[in-house]
C-alpha cells in the first residue's frame, strides 16, 4: 500500500473529491484517496476535511470561471493580478487545515511555506 504524509493525503482528496463532483471522471483517483483515509479516525478530521474541500472549490470555482472567461475575451492585466493574488491567500489558509490535520492524527510531516 502506498503511504502518503497525511497533509498530502487529505490534500489530494479534497481535490480528487472535486474533481469527481465537478466532472466525474476519476472515481479510481477518489477511491484510492479514500481508502488510504481509511486507517484513520474519520470523524476526528471530518470538519476539517470539509474546510479543507471548501477552500479547494473556491479555488477550482476561480480558475474554471477565469478559463471559461478567457476563451470569450481576455482580462485586463489588473483583473489577472487581483484573481492571482485571490487564489494566492485562499490557498495560504490550506497550510494551516493540513497542519490541523496531522496533528490530530499525530503525523510527524508538516507543510511549511516561506515566502521571500
């Protein structure tokens, strides 16, 4: 079985979670997410999971209106800058849920980000 650091495991559900919502083309990716979630104490993370996929959806939800936009007319420089710097601080708060996670379920791997 493959191990993955619980912050990469929950992050990559959320996501496959999505994308199976979203397109519902990829229930072998979400299964096997799933199944690794398995071994752990699901309703301990359970909110935190839910946050973790709210702030994934946002994002996705960004990015699929900004792609779509982009085929009918392009955005201002501006408009690029304020949707990057959006996603930037939506994503930022991801660290801190993933961290959560590992600590309740006393993984040792933390994410760390350093900017600068």
């Amino acid at each position: 079985m493959y191990k993955f650091p619980i912050v990469e495991l929950v992050d990559r559900y959320c996501i496959a979670k999505i994308k199976f919502e979203k397109l519902g083309d990829n229930k072998l990716e979400l299964d096997f997410y799933a199944d690794q979630l398995q071994e752990f104490d699901f309703d301990l993370i359970e909110s935190d999971l839910n946050e973790l996929t709210d702030l994934h959806r946002q994002v996705w939800d960004m990015e699929d209106d900004f792609k779509k936009f982009v085929v009918e007319k392009k955005y201002s420089l501006e408009e690029v800058g304020r949707r990057a710097i959006a996603v930037r601080d939506i994503l930022n708060g991801r660290y801190i849920i993933k961290n959560r996670i590992a600590e309740k379920l006393n993984d040792p791997v933390r994410e760390t980000k350093r900017y600068g």
